[in-house]
C-alpha cells in the first residue's frame, strides 16, 4: 500500500514508512531496532523528527503522512490543501493507522 509525499508526491510504501526509513537515519542499528518496538505515538518524538528531518523526511502525526521527502527538491512547497486534508484524516480516524493508509491510498493523499 502507498501514501504519497505531499510535497512532491512521491509514492511510499507503508511498510517501508513503517519498519524500513528509521534505519535511514543517522540512529546506530540498535537505536533504529528499539524504535520499531516503541508504541506508535511514541515514534514522532522530537528526538525522533529531528533525525528524519536529517535525512529529508518530514512527517504529520504519523510515519505514513509524509510531507516532506528524500525526493523532494530543496526549494519544493508542500501542498497545503493536502496537508491539511491529511492532518483532518489523522484526528478523524485517531489510531487506526491501517485504515488511514488505506483512505491516503485510496485519495492518492
């Protein structure tokens, strides 16, 4: 299932979002292992975003609202009806990630 960059609109596994990008970061092996353990509302800390946001990723309240990309050109401006689509998507369906993937999926969002 893909979710797509609200900035350039690359598509992204959920999966990879999920268990693969946090070993992208600059955490060592052990770091990226224990985070994918971690309860999912725990998976954004600032800690956390700061080292995405390293590396070019860029998230809403989830891995899988991705706003920002490795793909993204430097200067490239998010949507910000998407965003903020997404963003309303997130508070409606709380923590039901899988049937958010699903509904960004679905809208292509």
């Amino acid at each position: 299932m893909d979710v797509h960059c609200s900035t350039c609109g690359e598509p992204w596994d959920v999966y990879h979002l999920w268990h693969d990008a946090i070993f992208e970061t600059g955490l060592s092996v052990e770091e990226a292992k224990a985070w994918c353990s971690i309860p999912r509302d725990k998976k954004l800390s600032e800690r956390y975003r700061k080292e995405f946001r390293a590396v070019g990723w860029e998230f809403g309240q989830s891995v899988i609202n991705v706003t920002r990309c490795p793909a993204c050109p430097k200067d490239a401006k998010p949507n910000q009806e998407q965003v903020k689509t997404k963003a309303a998507l997130e508070q409606l369906m709380g923590d039901d990630e899988d049937g958010l993937a699903a509904t960004f999926e679905d809208y292509r969002l």
